[in-house]
C-alpha cells in the first residue's frame, strides 16, 4: 500500500488588497509577518518571524520579492 503525503494548499494574496507587512512588538520584539488590509486596515497574521531564514521562507512562500517599508 503506498501512502501519499497530502500536498498543502498553495498560499496567495492580493497585492491588490493586501500590502505585506512586519510587525514587531514594542515590548518583547517579538516579529511577525502577515498582510495588512488596505481596505480596513485589519493585520492578518501568518507567522512568527525569529530568524532571517523564516523571512526568507515567507517571502518565498507568497512570491515576495521585497517587503515594503511600512510602518505598521
């Protein structure tokens, strides 16, 4: 019997909708990435960013050439 990995979902976002943003806490530090919306201005969550390797890894995973410089 041959098992089969089940394949995630590709992940997108509306560049026309959406802006990608890093948010970091004023307290801890603690980094996140995800989008704000433009519409409400409402951030969304993705994940939590510790090292440049799991920036590299969101920007690759939503085809993110460069991050904006927005302040959020």
């Amino acid at each position: 019997m041959v098992w089969f990995k089940k394949r995630a979902p590709e992940k997108r976002y509306d560049p026309k909708k959406q802006v990608p943003v890093l948010k970091r806490s004023i307290c801890t530090g603690e980094t996140t990435a995800g989008f704000a919306d433009l519409d409400t201005g409402k951030f969304h969550e993705i994940m939590l960013i510790e090292t440049r390797r799991d920036l590299d890894a969101f920007m690759e995973q939503y085809g993110i050439d460069e991050l904006p410089k927005t302040i959020y």
